[in-house]
C-alpha cells in the first residue's frame, strides 16, 4: 500500500506541475502574441507576469526588456535586460542592454555592453552603424573604434592591401590604341569595385560592337589574383597572376580555334593615376613567340 501511495503521490505531481507548464506556456504565448502585435505596454505587462511566475526565463526577461525600450521606459528596460543576460548571457540581451544605456545617456556603461556582445558573437553587425538606440554614442572615440572593428568584420576585403592592389584600374575610361592615344577610340570600359571590394568588375564595350565582363579578384586560396573574362562572342579566359612592380600579370592558357592549346599573357601597367595601359599577349607553340591580341591605353573620363 505504501508503494502504491507513493506511485500516486508522485503522480499527482506530475500532473499539477504538467498543468502549472501548460499554464505558465500559454501565458508565455499570450505575452508573446502581443509582442509580435507590438502593443509594448500589453506586452510588457504580460511577460512581467510570466517573469513573476518563471524567474529564470531568460527569454521572458530579454522579451520584457524589449518591450519596455519600445514604450519608451529605458530605467525599467535595462533592469529587465540586465536580469536576461545574468541568466543566459544571450549577445542579443547584452546589445539591447547597450542600447538601453545608451538611451539613459549613461555612455561608459552602454559601451561597455556592446563590447561584450560583439566579443560574445552578436550576429547582426549590419544594423549597429544605422541603430538610433546608439545615436547618443556616435561621436563617443570609444564608439568609432568600435565601428572600426565593425567595418573591418562585415567588409574585410575593403581593409586588405592585397585585395586592394588592382583599385588602379576602378573607374569610367576611354580606351585608345596604344601609341595612337590622340586617334579614335577603340572602346570603353567601366570598371567597379562591387561586393564590399572584394570584386572588381569590368564592363568592356568596342567601338566595333563587341562586348564582354571579367571578375576580377584575389584568391585567398591560391594567394594569386584571378581574372574571369567572358565575351559576347564566346570566348572566355580564367587567368591567375599577382601584382609586381606597378603591373597586374596574369597568365593562363584557353583552347584555339581549332582545340589547340593557347598560352595567355595579360598585363595592365600601371602608368598614372589617370593612365593604364592594358596588354594581352598569345601564344599557340608553348611559348616560343607571341602575338599581340590586344594593346589600349585606358583613358580616365574627367
């Protein structure tokens, strides 16, 4: 009998705290629904009741603190915000905690606090520069080197020598034959710098009508910088070099006209900030003699 009291004692248990769970979940629900709603205050009313039920749901807490910053109640929203970090720790808790301080003026603790969520892997770099929860911190150093950090995580190809040694040849230009750069155009090319810099892209128009686009771009992999050029006629060219000496050198080799092996040599020279000259070079016997397949000077249009 006594080890049937106890199954039933137990069981008993289960039940009532099966039923406090459902409970406390459908409140949890209810506060979430409003939040989803944004009724700030509605919101923030009902997962205050679900913190006083559930004091260690981090996720109640974080939710409460949120929906006090967007009613405006920053003091009431750090508490909140501090008590959902002190129990989980989320990144995401520790940034609302920062911009909650930012909000109340109190700078070195809102810097403070985005500090350990960038260390603690905060995943939305993008939204920090345009944040107006932050605007109190723009002009603060310690924000700037902050940004700085920022900037150099989300766009690291735009803060790399090396993927920026091919910006020479960024910009609108008129291309002449080189050694007739007083005579008609032979073309023009566009050339942007696209994907946080860590591409460079050639838009190429003749004057005879053909047309055609490479990627340019430094590969980690092979530490070499990598040309992909595709023309309206067809052709195409994968080509690898490096940058030596004011010149882009790229070499490769692409199938003839009649399936043969066709070596590749493409220069760009570095002349001026407002001159480059580009020089391509063919060669169908392994490199005994080449050809000129191409020689322009790219103009800068002012």
């Amino acid at each position: 009998m006594k080890k049937i009291a106890s199954i039933f004692i137990i069981l008993t248990c289960l039940a009532v705290c099966m039923a406090q769970t459902t409970a406390q979940s459908k409140a949890m629900q209810e506060a979430e629904s409003l939040f989803q709603a944004q009724k700030w205050n509605d919101a923030a009313r009902a997962f205050e009741a679900v913190t006083r039920a559930e004091p260690s749901n981090a996720l109640a807490w974080g939710r409460l603190g949120s929906a006090l910053m967007a009613a405006g109640s920053y003091d009431e929203a750090a508490k909140a915000l501090s008590k959902a970090v002190e129990i989980a720790g989320s990144p995401i808790d520790m940034y609302n905690l920062a911009c909650a301080y930012s909000r109340l003026n109190a700078r070195d603790r809102a810097v403070e606090w985005l500090g350990k969520a960038l260390a603690a892997g905060f995943p939305q770099l993008g939204l920090i520069a345009a944040d107006p929860d932050l605007a109190n911190l723009r002009e603060d150093a310690r924000y700037k080197e902050i940004a700085a950090r920022i900037d150099k995580q989300m766009r690291p190809c735009a803060h790399d020598p090396l993927h920026r040694q091919f910006d020479f040849w960024v910009g609108e230009w008129d291309v002449k034959a080189t050694g007739n750069e007083s005579g008609p155009s032979i073309g023009a090319s566009r050339i942007e710098m696209i994907e946080n810099g860590c591409l460079i892209f050639e838009n190429w128009t003749g004057a005879g009508g053909s047309t055609g686009k490479s990627f340019n771009f430094y590969d980690r992999s092979l530490n070499k910088w990598r040309q992909v050029w595709v023309a309206n006629s067809g052709g195409a060219l994968d080509l690898a070099g490096e940058y030596k000496d004011n010149q882009m050198r790229y070499e490769g080799e692409a199938a003839g006209p009649n399936g043969q092996k066709v070596l590749q040599r493409l220069t760009f020279f570095n002349l001026t900030p407002d001159r480059v000259r580009q020089f391509w070079e063919q060669s169908a016997d392994g490199g005994k003699t080449w050809t000129v397949a191409f020689d322009g000077t790219y103009i800068r249009k002012k």
